[in-house]
C-alpha cells in the first residue's frame, strides 16, 4: 500500500459482513448496515504531547478493531474502499 496517515490516524479496512442473519434469511445489500468493524491497514507515526515528544499509537497494522458508526472518512486507495479515522475513534481492539 502507498498510503501512510499522518500523526494519530489509521487506514481501515472493514470486514464483510453475514448474508444471512442467525435465522437463515437472506438479506439484501440495501437493507445491510455498514459493519462497525474492520482491520487496520496502516497507522500513523502517532500523536505528539505539548512537549513534542511521541505518544506511540496502541494498534498495529493486521489488528482487527471495532470503531463508532459514524466515525472515520470514506477514501479510495488504489481502487479499494477504505476509512480513515483517528486512532481515539476506536472504540477496542478484538483479541
């Protein structure tokens, strides 16, 4: 990937979510939610405190975290649909 964020940002992809719910139905691509869910990509270098120094970011790429409904910004990169949000709107990371 070519991209890189900046300072605390990270680049998420989210996962696919089921077809079918619990039950067995089908349910059509109009009435899915977008998953709150999603695998980071890349991280930033991270935040900086009013010293300067560096504040490491807590996830890494290949982390699968959970993140707010309306968080990040939509962007495509090389083609593929992908979020970019700072690393305070992850709610958790999924062991």
């Amino acid at each position: 990937m070519a991209f890189t964020p900046l300072h605390d940002r990270v680049l998420v992809r989210r996962v696919q979510s089921d077809e079918k719910t619990k039950g067995g139905l089908i349910i059509p691509d109009s009435a899915k939610e977008k998953p709150a869910e999603g695998e980071i990509v890349s991280v930033g270098e991270g935040a900086r405190k009013d010293s300067g120094e560096l504040i490491a970011p807590a996830v890494k790429a290949g982390d699968r975290v959970l993140f707010g409904k309306w968080s990040g910004t939509e962007v495509t990169v090389d083609g593929e649909e992908l979020l970019i949000m700072k690393e305070s709107d992850i709610l958790g990371i999924i062991a």
